[in-house]
C-alpha cells in the first residue's frame, strides 16, 4: 500500500513539473 502511494505521489509531481515545463515553453516561444 505504503509503494502505491510513493509510486502515485512521485507520477504527480513528474506531470506537475512537466506541465510548468511545457507551459514555460509555450510562453518563450511566443
């Protein structure tokens, strides 16, 4: 149980930074 919860905790906040990593970019591309 304890893993699974690490586990979704870290895929949060891979996709949390890689959103701002995106949005960053869209915004110095314009």
């Amino acid at each position: 149980m304890k893993l699974s919860i690490v586990a979704l905790g870290l895929l949060s906040m891979a996709g949390v930074l890689i959103c701002t990593y995106l949005i960053l970019k869209s915004l110095s591309a314009i």
